[in-house]
C-alpha cells in the first residue's frame, strides 16, 4: 500500500467510484443523493426535455405549393428551339454545297432539259471588239448540253449576250462577230469565257436554241420528208421520201432561233424550233412562213 | 407497486410517470450516474445525465414488458448505458487527454487482463468505503456528497443544514482520519 501513502486525499477519494450493482443500490439507500427540492428540479428538467423533442418532432407540414414558372421561359425555350434548328438546317445546307462535287454542279448547270450521258460539248465563241475604247460587245453562245442520238434528240445552244459600255463614249454601237471554237473540256469554257469577260459594266441575256439530232421524218403539205441531223450539231440532210432527191445543210444558232444554210452557206433559211416532247418537234420556216411537224423515224430511212 | 403497474405508469403522462420515477428510482439513478462519473462531473452535469435517463426509460416504455424482468433492472441497465456515453462526451468536453511522459500524468487504468491490479483496486475501494462508514454521521454523508456524488461544500451545508464552514472542517478532519484508517489497516494486514 506504498501507493495510497502516495496519493492525496481527493485522489484516494475518487476511488470510491466503480462500486458493484448491488453496493450502488446500498448506497443509494444509505446515503440519500436526492432532496425533493433536487427531486422537483430534475423532473422539470424531463419534461421540459420530453416537450423540446416532442415538439421537434411533432411539427407537421400540410398542403402542396404550386411553382409558377416564370412566363418568359416559355417564349425563351421556343425561340432557342427556333434557333437551333435554322442553325441547323443552315449547316446542313452549306456543307451540302460546299462537299458536292463542283464538277458534276457545273454539268448541272449545263444540261437545260436534257438526261444522260454527255458524248460531246461544244463552244461557239462569237466575240467582237470594235472599239475597246469606246464600246464593246461580246456575245458568246454555247451548246452546253450533249446527247446520245437514241435518248437526247437535240443538242442546245445557249447564246449569252453581253454589252459593256466604257464612260468615255457618248453613243453605244453593238457589233457580233461569229467565232466557233469546239472544246472537249467544259472548263475551257469556263476560261474561254473568262478571257472575254469585259472589265466594265456588262449586262448578259441567255437564249437557247435546241437544234435537233438523229434521224427523223417530217410532214408539210402532204410531202413526206426524213432528215438526218448530224450528232455534233452542225448540220445534216434529208431526202424526200416521194422522190428520193434532197440536200445536205449546215445550221447555226443564233439568239432564239436557228438557221439553216440548205447546200451552200449563202442560202440562209431562219427557223423557230418548238418541242412538243422528246420524239416530236415543229419547225417553223420563216421564208415560206410553213409550219414543218417532226417525228421521230425509228427505220432510219435516210443514210448515214 | 408491481412491474406491470409501472408499465402502465410509463404509458401515462410524461408529468406522472416522470413524478413517480423520479420519487422510487431517482436515489439509485442519481447513484449510477454519479459512480460512473465519479472524479469527472460536476452536480449539474450528474443531475443533466440523470434527467436524461429518465427521458429515455420514459421513450422506451413500450420495450419494456414485466416478463422480461423487472423495473429496477430495466431502470439500471438503461443508467448504466447512458452514464457511460455521458462520461465519454465529459471526457471530451474537459479535455482530459495526459501524455504519459508527464510526472503529473495519474496512473494509467488497468488493462482488461490486469487481474491483479483490478483486484488491488477492488479491495482498496472496499477498505476506503469501510472507512468512509467508519466516521459515522454526518462526516461519512459529508464525505460521500463531496466525492461521490460531486455536491459542493454549500450545497451539502444546505442539505445537511450546517454552516459551509462547519462542513469544511468536518471534511478536512474526515480525509485526514480516512487516511490513517487505511493507513493502520494496511500495518495490521
């Protein structure tokens, strides 16, 4: 017992604690810890306790309260649906454009009623330079469009007229000169064009012709005819099927109308070309002021 | 009163039950709380974990059934739980971590398996309450409200209806007699 000579009285007096279940009872009973005014005090302590908590516990809530969006949302919502879906149709347009093949674009551009495959292209340049300083005129005509003699029965020519006027001339005179050039490659058209495109102010205008091609029989009068146009557009023949004579015959386009040079170029014939569908076709001879009904001849009755 | 009438007195006002708890059990509930917390509480914080207990007997009325025993073991493991935490949350609040390199650090409690300590411990706790009942009254009452049950020297002058001075000397006499009594009993063992 070194130890409890050691310790003060208040450290050997917190020993007492940790007693057994029955000796706490014992003391509880021998020592009374609690007088009625403690008594009274801790029972106020309880209840004010048990009403704390219960309280806490017994708050109820009742009844639902209605959000009210605010109204704007609406309208904001719907113009940014809007939004999203020009943005998106706009994208979509412009990388359609921008991803096609400019190539095939320009070919689309070229064929005006025609389908099928292309065999051949064509330029008529006709360009005239009277005065570059005072006035110039350029009219270019192209037949853009190509055709297989059993699918496409004519080939056209689009004439694109355009007048520049420089500010140094008082008066505008037009002057066209006819040059053909035949190209194979359409963007040596495209260059050709571009060569003779005037720097000042131009003003274009396009017509098109579309001259027939292959083999047809036509119908004036009571007289029979069959033609053969040739594929490259330049001209032809035909014979009278009554007779068996005829005449061979070159043809240009010009502006919106043809013209037919029957045996020899200084016999000049203007013709008004009016399809009715891809195997019918009426020409109307300005000289005789006829009117020439077309079909086409799938017997071939005149020869190559 | 039976068990099952204190069954029902739990199931009836929060007032009642807790005025008649408090009037049987609140000695022996005041004394676990303050055997457990002995050393470490104050009055007020005995009298905090005892109403604390009472609340908790009173919510858990009905887990309490007369064939499962009787009251005063449901009253005492219910104390006995609560006193525990309420050491555990003082021990916190007071800070009362030592270092053990300290001079002043007081002895570390015995390990589980420290039979010899523990039984040291038991028959010390025996002999300073043999000479705690060996004053006689009121100097053991004065005795046991200071260090067991934590009241100051007023509040037992209160209770005891004794001037404060008169109760502190009577306590100065009292610690020095305990300690020659065990002093003597240690010499004659």
């Amino acid at each position: 017992m070194e130890r409890v000579k050691r310790m003060d009285n208040k450290e050997l007096l917190n020993k007492l604690g940790g007693l057994e279940d029955h000796e706490i009872e014992k003391v509880a009973e021998e020592f009374p810890p609690l007088s009625d005014e403690d008594k009274s005090r801790i029972i106020q302590k309880c209840l004010d306790k048990t009403t704390d908590t219960d309280g806490a516990e017994g708050e109820t809530v009742s009844g639902t309260e209605i959000y009210s969006r605010p109204k704007w949302y609406k309208f904001a919502a719907t113009a940014a649906a809007i939004a999203i879906a020009a943005i998106g149709i706009c994208g979509t347009v412009y990388l359609t454009r921008n991803m096609s093949d400019p190539s095939a674009s320009d070919k689309q551009n070229q064929s005006t009623s025609a389908q099928g495959a292309a065999v051949s292209s064509y330029t008529i340049t006709e360009h005239v330079k009277e005065n570059e300083k005072t006035n110039t005129a350029v009219v270019t005509s192209a037949p853009v469009t190509t055709t297989t003699a059993t699918e496409k029965p004519y080939v056209a020519y689009t004439t694109e007229t355009s007048s520049t006027s420089s500010e140094t001339t008082s008066s505008t005179t037009e002057t066209t000169t006819e040059t053909d050039v035949t190209t194979i490659d359409p963007l040596n058209t495209e260059t050709t064009a571009a060569a003779t495109e005037p720097a000042t102010e131009t003003h274009t205008e396009t017509v098109t012709v579309k001259l027939p091609v292959g083999y047809w029989k036509s119908e004036e009068d009571g007289r029979e005819r069959y033609w053969l146009f040739y594929h490259d557009g330049s001209g032809g023949k035909f014979h009278f099927a009554e007779t068996g004579t005829g005449l061979s015959f070159t043809v240009d386009a010009e502006e919106d109308h043809a013209v037919f040079h029957f045996g020899s170029a200084d016999e000049s014939t203007k013709a008004r070309i009016t399809w009715y569908n891809s195997e019918s076709f009426a020409i109307d001879w300005e000289e005789t002021n006829s009117h020439e009904l077309f079909e086409a001849d799938p017997d071939e009755k005149i020869e190559d | 009163m039976t068990d099952t009438e204190w069954a029902d007195i739990l199931k009836s006002s929060p007032k009642e039950a807790y005025g008649k708890l408090v009037e049987c059990f609140g000695g022996l509930v005041y004394t676990i709380a303050a055997d457990k917390l002995a050393g470490c509480a104050s009055k007020d914080d005995i009298e905090d974990c005892v109403s604390d207990i009472f609340v908790e007997i009173f919510r858990s009325s009905d887990k309490y059934s007369p064939d499962n025993g009787n009251i005063k073991t449901f009253i005492s493991t219910i104390a006995k739980r609560r006193a525990i935490d309420a050491f555990r949350q003082l021990s916190r609040k007071y800070s009362t971590t030592e270092y053990i390199d300290d001079p002043d650090c007081a002895p570390l409690p015995n390990s589980p398996d420290d039979t010899e300590n523990e039984a040291e411990e038991n028959i010390l706790r025996g002999t300073l309450w043999e000479a705690v009942r060996s004053l006689g009254k009121p100097d053991s009452t004065i005795i046991v409200y200071q260090y067991y049950y934590g009241m100051t020297v007023a509040d037992i002058a209160s209770r005891l209806k004794m001037t404060a001075a008169a109760v502190q000397k009577r306590s100065l006499r009292a610690r020095d007699k305990i300690k020659s009594l065990i002093g003597k009993g240690e010499e004659n063992g």
